[in-house]
C-alpha cells in the first residue's frame, strides 16, 4: 500500500502551474482524499478565510473529524523580473501574508505535515555557486526580486521555529524555476522561458528576423522541469522530516544567451538576438547544490533542458492552436 493510499493532502496553489503537477502525482499515488481549494473561495491572505479552509478540510470521507495529515503549500503570487519591479509591494505582502498566518494555523488545527515551497530567490545575489543551503542567510538577495524572496524566506525561519517550540512537523523546500507545460505564457509576467518560447514562435510565424530580450544575455540560470519538481516535492512530503531548508534542481545552469538560442534552435526558427542592456540581468548566476536533496530522499531530476524545452514547445503550440 502506498504512503498516499490513506492521506488526507490539502495542496493549495493546486490549480497553478507546479500545483496541477503536484496533484496529478499525488493521484497517481493513490491520494485517498485531495482538496484543492480555490483563490476566489478562500483567499489565504485572509485570516478569517484560512480558518474557514482548514475547518472546511477536517470532513474526511468516512464522515470522521480529523485535520487534514499533509498541507502542500504552493500558493504564491509569482512573476518574472518586469512583473516584480512593477509591484514589489504585492509581491511582499501577498506571499507574507498567503504564507505566515497559515502555517500558524495549521500548526493549531493539529495538521499532521505542512511543506513550505520556498524558492531560489531567497539566496543571496553574490552567494557562490553552487548555492549550499549554508550560505542562504550570507547575504541580501537580488534587489529586482528581493520582496518575493524575503517574503519567502520568513516561512523559513517561521518553519524552524514552530518545529524547535512545538514539535510541528514543518519542512522548506528551495526551488529552482520550474517550467514545462501549463506555464504561464502572458509576456507581461511570465518567466524567461515561456517567454522567449513566445518570441521565437510569434518571430517564425510573422517571419522575423530577429527578437528583443531584456539584459546582456550573460546571467545563468538553472532550471527543472515541472514534472521533476512535482516529483520532488512529493517526495520531500513522504520521506524528509528536519529544519534545514533543502535545494530542489538538477544541479546545472545555463546562460540565458545559450537558452535563448536553444529555445529558437527547438522552435526551428533562425533568429537574432538583440539584447536590451537597458533591462537588468537580475541574480548573476543561480546555481544549487542539490546533494542534500539527493542524500535526504532520493531525488534527483531525471529530464534534460533539452528534452523539457521541447516538450514545452510541443505543448504551447497545441496550446495556441486550440485557442484559435
């Protein structure tokens, strides 16, 4: 019998773009019981809706009043860095807010295990590379992206706190960007590959001749595949139970000029790249260690760039096609 075979999970953020992954694994799991809630019926930055939630999800199927046994918390406000420069302060607030209280709460509701996904951008903008767990706190983050990853950073120290004073089972997980299908594809907030994926398709459909991308085109990022990532934090759910935040990528960065050819290389189309060096390059360089993730639960990304990239595109363009 599965681990999930006789849960209760409540995963919020489950309708989103890693949150649908997280879901679909845990169904295949066996997931007894799974409530997804949405934003328009409980907004979690709400105290009175978080208790609302929490007392909605102690109903199991059997008719038995118990809390739920796991809270995955991927709720988020999220966006690239255009979308984090024009509203810091939401992005401070909204994830404070969405993030603090709740796990409060599901610590006094008696839940069994509440998953904090937290997020590369909490490290510091000059941490070394690969980023080590220890080296989160040497440092100021990134300024273009530093509200979204403090706001975050707070459920860290809020995590190991509840479980030094109260014994709540509380993990974080560190995670890299995702992408894949199902991501958001509005250029006006979305992340860099979806991004660029848009320009190179729209360029090969109108017969461009070049795109426009923000930066110098030198900042590395790392990247994992959104299935990957689902695994990943499934698996921290089951298997890891300790204060120390933990890395979730596959270990390997990329410059962004080398992405953005990739991605116009798997689109098919022969591009040049114009480079805005009036827009920033955000952190220099992201890369993680990712040992203790492999050490602590046996995770390990399995899909390549590559083969993430294409699946990506393959998915956009079905996307786009049923859009009409």
């Amino acid at each position: 019998m599965s681990f999930w075979s006789k849960r209760r999970v409540l995963v919020t953020g489950g309708h989103g773009f890693v949150g649908s992954f997280v879901v679909d694994k845990l169904r295949e799991l066996g997931t007894e019981e799974i409530f997804v809630p949405r934003s328009r019926e409980y907004d979690l930055r709400d105290l009175t809706a978080i208790r609302r939630l929490l007392a909605d999800t102690t109903s199991s199927v059997t008719g038995t009043r118990r809390p739920v046994d796991v809270i995955i918390h991927l709720a988020a406000r999220v966006g690239g860095i255009g979308a984090n420069r024009s509203a810091p302060a939401e992005f401070f607030y909204d994830n404070l807010m969405m993030g603090v209280p709740f796990l409060h709460e599901a610590w006094r509701a008696g839940v069994g295990k509440f998953v904090v996904a937290g997020t590369v951008c909490s490290y510091p903008k000059f941490a070394p590379t690969p980023f080590s767990e220890d080296d989160l706190w040497n440092g100021y983050p990134e300024e273009t992206n530093a509200p979204y990853g403090l706001a975050k950073k707070m459920l860290l120290v809020q995590s190991a706190a509840y479980r030094e004073q109260y014994g709540f089972n509380s993990i974080s997980l560190l995670l890299v960007n995702s992408y894949g299908p199902r991501d958001n594809i509005d250029p006006e907030t979305s992340h860099v590959i979806p991004a660029l994926i848009r320009k190179c398709i729209d360029a090969k459909r109108n017969g461009a001749g070049s795109i426009k991308v923000w930066g110098t085109g030198q900042a590395t990022r790392e990247f994992i595949y959104v299935e990957d990532a689902a695994e990943a934090i499934v698996l921290a759910a089951e298997h890891y139970d300790s204060s120390q935040p933990v890395n979730i990528g596959c270990g390997t960065e990329i410059s962004v000029a080398e992405l953005a050819r990739t991605i116009a290389r798997v689109v098919g189309v022969d591009v040049e790249i114009e480079w805005d060096d009036t827009k920033p390059d955000g952190q220099p360089k992201r890369r993680l260690d990712v040992s203790r993730a492999q050490q602590r639960f046996g995770f390990r990304a399995r899909t390549s760039l590559e083969q993430g990239l294409q699946r990506t595109v393959e998915w956009y363009l079905r996307a786009a096609d049923a859009a009409g």
